[in-house]
C-alpha cells in the first residue's frame, strides 16, 4: 500500500514521463496540408457553396469551429457553414485527404484552401504579416526573392 502511495506522490516523475510521450510526435510535427491550394470538383453544392467568400466544414460541437463562425460574423465576412456530419460527408473526406487537413473546421475562401481556426485569427490579426509569411513560404523558396515592403503594398483589407 505505501508503494502505491509513493508512485502517485512521484506524480512529478510520471507526469513528466507521460508529457514526453504524449508530445514526442508533436515536436516531429511537420504541417503537410495544401495550403492555398485551388478546390478542384466537380460537386455541383460545393461549386455553388463557393460563390460565397468563406466555405465552412466542420460541427456543432467543435468549440474551434464555433470560434471561427464568430470570427467571421464579428468581422462581417461572407460565408456559409457546412456540418460535415449532417451534410456534404464524402465531398468534406474527399477534401480532407486531398488537402491533407486533418483538424476542424476546414476553411475554403474564395475557392482556396484556407486552412483552420488558427490561420483564420492569424490572417485577421495581422494580415500584412499574414501574407508577408504565406509569401516568404510557399513563393519566395521558389522564386528566390523576399517579400517586398514597399509603400506600393501599403494597406491588406480588414486591418
């Protein structure tokens, strides 16, 4: 009984070795998602859901997903939400593995991968350094050159 005691008051040891199992995957974790990458379909609902700035997929209950819903109407933007349980299931999988977006809510804007709740309070935030990061990795390790900070890019909507 008092080894019993002593293993839950060495909680400090386990803990610790718990926490280092928990997060060893984290750390390695490497963001593969299609980032800004075109929605290519043929489903004619999400076709027409795209016509609207913001595509929304997630759940009720997703406390994220709640948070980006409310983002969107405190900033006024346009869009439309999808309860990937009650509707659009296979279109919403099918986009999942395509962009490789595992989380909720998956975020479409204009016909684009957007992303989760994270780039979407990124982006209003901060937007000029949301595009000056967005550009530096997706372009500028391609084109080899750094984003420009010129006044010719002097103000991002929604700032």
């Amino acid at each position: 009984m008092f080894l019993f005691f002593d293993i839950v008051l060495s909680k400090g040891l386990l803990s610790s070795l718990f926490d280092s199992i928990k997060f060893e995957n984290y750390e390695n974790f490497v963001d593969e998602a299609r980032y800004d990458a075109e929605i290519k379909t043929n489903d004619s609902a999400l076709i027409d859901l795209m016509k609207t700035e913001f595509v929304v997929f997630g759940t009720e209950t997703c406390g994220y997903t709640k948070k980006a819903l409310t983002l969107l109407k405190d900033k006024g933007m346009s869009y439309v939400f999808v309860d990937k349980d009650k509707n659009m299931t296979n279109t919403y999988e099918d986009l999942k593995k395509d962009l490789r977006h595992e989380t909720l809510p998956l975020i479409i804007r204009n016909r684009r991968f957007f992303g989760g709740y994270g780039k979407l309070k990124e982006y209003f935030e901060n937007p000029y350094e949301f595009y000056k990061k967005y550009y530096e990795k997706y372009y500028g390790k391609n084109y080899g050159n750094t984003y420009s900070t010129s006044s010719e890019i002097s103000s991002f909507p929604y700032q």
